[in-house]
C-alpha cells in the first residue's frame, strides 16, 4: 500500500514538471514551472525508496528525470557569496555603480529597516515595488538622498512601483509610468552616460493576470534605450517563459539569480534563503556590464533585497597625439592662408 501511494505521488510530480517544460504552450503550464525544483526534489524523494520494490524501473527513470530538471535549476540555487557574471571582473579604470532592487511589501511593519540599509549600502538607484501609500511617506524622509525619483502608484493604491536616484535624470528626458503602476521607467545620466533603469512589478502567473499583464508592457519594454537596467518583482522565475518573454520583449539579458528571494512571511528567513522561489530578476542590455547580485537582509517584507554592482564603459578620449598633430596641422593650414 506504501509503495502504490509513494508511485502515485511520483507519477504526480513527474506530470506537473513536464508541464512546466510546455509553459511556451499556455501560461497554465507555465504555472508549474515556478516550482521545478520542489517538484523535482518532491518526485526524487518518492522515488528513491520505490528502487526496492517491484517499481524499481518506474522509480530509476523518474530518478533520472528529477535530477535533469533540477539542473536546469542550477543558476539560482542559493549560494553563500555574490553571484559573478562570467567573464566581467571588476575593472581597474571604470567607476562601478550599484541598484537597490527591493519588495517593500506594502504594509511592512518596520519601514526604519528599509531606511537603514538604503543608508548602508548607499545605491545609486533603487528600483522598488509594492509602494502603497504608507511608503510614499516613508520614502519622503531620504528625499535630500535621492532627489531624483518617480513614483507609479498601482490602481489598488498598495502594489505601485518606484525609481530613486542619487544621479540626476537625463538633460531633456522626464521619467514615465506605464497607465496601470506596474513600471517606470527613467534615463539616468551615469558619468555623462544616460542609461535607461527600470522598475517593474508583474502580477502572479496565471490564473491570475501575469501573462496578459505581460502583453500590456510590450510597448513600454520596447521603447528601453540601447543600454538598460531593469530589476523588479516578476514573480516568475528565471527559467520561467514568462521571464523569458518579458527578456525578449525588451532584447534583454537575464542575469543569473542570487537565489531564492521570497517566501510566505510567517515562515523562517533560513527557509525563504533554501527553500523559497527566486522571482526577483535583474535585466540588462547594451553597454551594462554586470558584476554581481548578491541578496541583503530581512527588512520586513516577504522578499529579501538584492543589490547589484554594474558598471559603463568609460566614455571615449581622443589620444593626446592625435590632439597635437590637429594643432600642428590647423597652425599649418593658418599659415599658408596668412
């Protein structure tokens, strides 16, 4: 009788992960993706004291199945140090920026935590979600900080997204909110550089709106500059379809997770950390250049922040030989005028 329900349970699993595979059909198989690795973990569990029964076969292949799908998984396991994008060390000569990305969840009930690791980490910009009113107030005490903001409230008045800036927007650019709060959008001048940062908040999969949301934002993510950042809530996963479509709406880069970022929030911080599900993404595009994205502490909400360092490259010099022989030349060509 044990082993029948075990086999049953594995034969469960087994169909919601090759669902998840299939989420470019529909968004309903999409809907298991998101959790590939429980399923995989859930389905391996059942099938490994199913090999000493008369299932052995059933229980091998399934086996071999979970531990397939989990590797897919790979890139936003937690880890224990900043993620580093491959082939990008930090360079010698160019300044390194660094983005805030954070829930704020909006009835977090200690709003001070937030404050205090904006003031310790000291970003560059901070993309935020979930700003309900209440946070529009708190946010007014850094003001002096980051004078350079827009504010997208949601039409719920609680789920609204927002962009902070130490460095001021471009000379002949305004920010922009999409009609319904779910993004914003700012050019940031980064050293002379504008830069286009994104703020983005998606709804859950479906059956909820996630997928038509998604439709919603083509336009917005199409009109991103040549060289963007956008971080933000999707909750989706990385290896989603749904990641993977609002990626290729705006020709942008995923970057590799720093891990499981959100988790029920009456359950520990060490299982959000392991156990939870990694729907805080980062994308970028053009002349961004990724370092790391590493995740910060529990400030309340039901995500964890995750800081990014990036940086440009450093804006172009003329040679000073080649400035010499200009002069040379402009005196010449002066001279046999005169």
């Amino acid at each position: 009788m044990m082993a029948s329900v075990a086999f049953l349970a594995m034969l469960a699993c087994s169909v919601g992960l090759v669902a998840g595979f299939f989420g470019f059909l529909h968004p309903a198989f999409d809907s298991f993706a998101h959790f590939r690795v429980h399923l995989a973990v859930l389905m391996a569990l059942c099938a490994l004291p199913l090999l000493a029964t008369s299932f052995r076969l059933q229980a091998a292949v399934a086996l071999l199945f979970a531990v397939a799908a989990f590797a897919t998984t790979l890139n936003a396991l937690p880890r224990l140090w900043p993620v580093q994008a491959a082939n990008e060390p930090k360079p010698g000569d160019q300044m390194v920026y660094s983005l805030l990305q954070m829930n704020l969840r909006f009835d977090n009930p200690t709003p001070k935590k937030v404050l205090s690791l904006i003031g310790r980490t000291n970003p560059d910009v901070i993309t935020l979600d979930e700003v309900s009113a209440m946070w529009t107030t708190e946010l007014g005490y850094i003001s002096s900080a980051y004078p350079y903001r827009i504010l997208c409230p949601y039409p719920n008045g609680m789920f609204g997204v927002a962009l902070l800036s130490r460095r001021p927007f471009a000379a002949g650019t305004e920010p922009r909110c999409e009609r319904r709060g779910a993004m914003a959008i700012a050019t940031v001048d980064f050293g002379g550089i504008g830069v286009d940062v994104a703020a983005i908040h998606l709804s859950w999969p479906w059956p909820r709106e996630q997928y038509w949301q998604i439709g919603e934002l083509a336009q917005s993510l199409s009109s991103l500059g040549e060289t963007a950042i956008m971080a933000g809530d999707c909750n989706a996963v990385p290896w989603s379809a749904a990641v993977r479509r609002v990626a290729s709406l705006g020709k942008l880069t995923i970057m590799p997770s720093a891990g499981p970022t959100w988790l029920y929030i009456k359950l520990p911080d060490f299982l959000r950390r392991f156990a939870g599900l990694p729907i805080d993404q980062v994308f970028s595009k053009g002349a961004i250049m990724i370092h790391s994205v590493a995740r910060m502490e529990d400030t309340g909400s039901d995500h964890l922040p995750v800081l990014v360092e990036f940086s440009l490259p450093s804006q172009e010099k003329k040679p000073v030989e080649e400035d010499v022989t200009a002069t040379v030349s402009l005196t010449q060509a002066s001279r046999t005028r005169g």
